[in-house]
C-alpha cells in the first residue's frame, strides 16, 4: 500500500488543527479548584468538604466544571416566582423574571441578579466563543453565558440546574 506524502500531511495537518481546536477550547479555563486552596472568594472548601457538601453530580458541575445532559434538570420545568440560588453556597443568582425557555435544555436566564456572578472567558468551541459563569461568592461554575439571548439584554446564560435550586417566592399575606 502506497500513501503519500500529501496524504500524510493532511492528516498530520487536521491531526494538528483538532489539537490546536481543543486548547482554544479549554485555554484560559477558571479553575475553581483554586478556590478551594484559599482563592479570592468568599467562601473557601477543601475538595474534601465540597464532596461532603455536595452530591456527586453537583461536585462535578460546580467544581470540576463538568455540564449535566441536556433536558434532564427538573427546573427547565420551573415556571413559579422565586429565585434560584447557587447550589454550592446558596447566594441568589437569578430572578424567575429573568428566565425563559431557550429550547437549549438547560435553564436559562436573559440577566443575573446584581453582584451574583462572575464571568471568564473559556476559549473556543466548535468554532463559538463560550464564557463561563461563575458564582461570585464560592466559584461554583454555573454554565456559560452567550450573546444570542432574548431583548433587553440579548445574553443567554445557560445554566446547569444541578447548579442552582430553586426557592419559591412567599405567597403576599392575606391580611386576615
């Protein structure tokens, strides 16, 4: 069998291109295992006392930056008033007013609540820029925030429901 040299550099050259593609994607990555060893956050755990702390799944999104499936978090389905609240440590994030449906899979909001969050560049992916968002208290990552949102804003942060729980508004007193 004769291969080329053409050939060889082809693949040589998309082997090198899908190398390059992948740094892009992870380069200048928010480590929030950082945070853990005294980063500049609030609130600062050892690997250990997050794993006691959190279930295996929201270890995984919040700490090691992992992304849980599509379609599969209960609060694509949360339509009530209230506040979702970063997972990790509690701090609201965003406002029920804020969320709508992005038909993306993943709870989605059009703006964070003031001073909630942090954001960082993670690189490129499948040839789009992606940002991570980031709690600003604990350094849980959250999802990603994109520029395809709806009006006022036109931001879509995507984010991972493990991440987040939701806290119902209090019913107004009747008074009586």
């Amino acid at each position: 069998m004769l291969v080329s040299v053409s050939t060889t550099r082809r693949v040589f050259l998309l082997a090198a291109t899908g190398l390059v593609l992948l740094g892009l994607r992870r380069g200048g990555s928010f480590r929030p295992a950082l945070a853990t060893e005294g980063g500049n956050f609030e609130i600062a755990k050892t690997e250990a006392e997050w794993r006691r702390l959190l279930t295996p799944q929201q270890f995984e999104v919040l700490r090691e930056e992992d992304t849980e499936r599509a379609w599969s978090s209960p609060l694509n389905k949360e339509h009530r008033p209230g506040v979702y609240r970063c997972a990790g440590c509690g701090l609201p994030t965003f406002s029920s007013e804020t969320k709508f449906e992005s038909g993306t899979g993943w709870p989605s909001f059009w703006a964070a609540l003031d001073d909630s969050i942090r954001t960082k560049p993670e690189g490129i992916e499948y040839f789009y820029p992606r940002t991570e968002v980031h709690c600003r208290r604990c350094g849980g990552h959250l999802g990603h925030v994109f520029n395809d949102g709806p009006p006022p804003t036109h931001l879509r942060y995507c984010m991972n429901g493990v991440a987040l729980t939701f806290e119902p508004a209090r019913a107004a007193s009747s008074g009586n």
